[in-house]
C-alpha cells in the first residue's frame, strides 16, 4: 500500500471515530468537550495558517473563517427540529469535506482543524436534538 493511500485510510478511519465520540459526547450532554473541540479547531487553524506550505496556510484560513462564522449564527444551539438538522448538517460538510481531503494530501494541520470543527458541530448537534428544553451551540449552551 502506498503512502497516500495509508494517509487516506487514517483519515477515514480517523474521522469515523472522531464521529462516533461526538456523538457519544453530544447524547451524554457533556458540553465542555463541545467546547474544546471549539477551542482545539481555533488552535490547529492558526497554527495551520502559519505553515510554509501555501494550501494549508489557505485551508487553515478558512477553517478559522469557518469556526468564527459557525461560532457568531450558532447554528447548532437550535437544531431541535427537522430544519434545523438540515442546516447544522449543511454546515458540517465544510469540516467532514476537509477532514477527509486535508490529511490524505498530507495537510495534516488544517486536518485536525477540521476534525475538532466538526467535532464541536458533531456534538453540539446531537446536545441540541435530545435536549428538549436545551441547546448547544459552539461556545455556549442554553437551558430553559
């Protein structure tokens, strides 16, 4: 097996997984995960933005840009009915889309950036489609 098909398998299997924790976490309500998947995909971005290799300094950019603009509309804290399920998914498919692109070319930063953003969004989501009375959003949850 060569190089880049093992970088695809490791970024499948890894982004599996990934999902399968988030949803764990989002069903067990444990928002300060969400909330560090937030932080780590600021982290990893930045530090992306500034690597030698033109592409991912461009996909850590927009990653950021992406966390920032999921952060400020928080789409995730109202996903509680069948609309806005479809639109917190809309809004992952930036994150999963990257996180499966970016480590199989070996852009392993911005990779991980888009991990821990679709980990948050993962989460959040699945906090705020079984909370009846509650909602999570990328950097704060509600409860009435």
């Amino acid at each position: 097996m060569q190089w880049s098909g093992r970088r695809s398998l490791i970024a499948c299997t890894g982004l599996a997984l990934m999902v399968s924790v988030a949803y764990a976490v989002g069903r067990a309500r444990a928002e300060i995960f969400i909330g560090l998947g937030s932080f780590a995909a600021v982290v990893l971005s930045v530090a992306a933005a500034f690597r030698p290799w033109p592409t991912e300094r461009v996909a850590g950019t927009i990653v950021l840009g992406w966390v920032v603009l999921a952060t400020l509309t928080e789409q995730f804290a109202w996903a509680a009915g069948t609309h806005g399920v479809l639109v917190a998914g809309a809004w992952l498919i930036l994150p999963v889309v990257g996180g499966v692109v970016l480590p199989a070319r070996g852009y392993w930063w911005s990779g991980l950036g888009c991990w821990a953003a679709a980990f948050a969004g993962i989460a959040a989501t699945t906090y705020s489609v079984h909370s009846i009375y509650s909602g999570a959003g990328l950097v704060f949850v509600w409860r009435s």
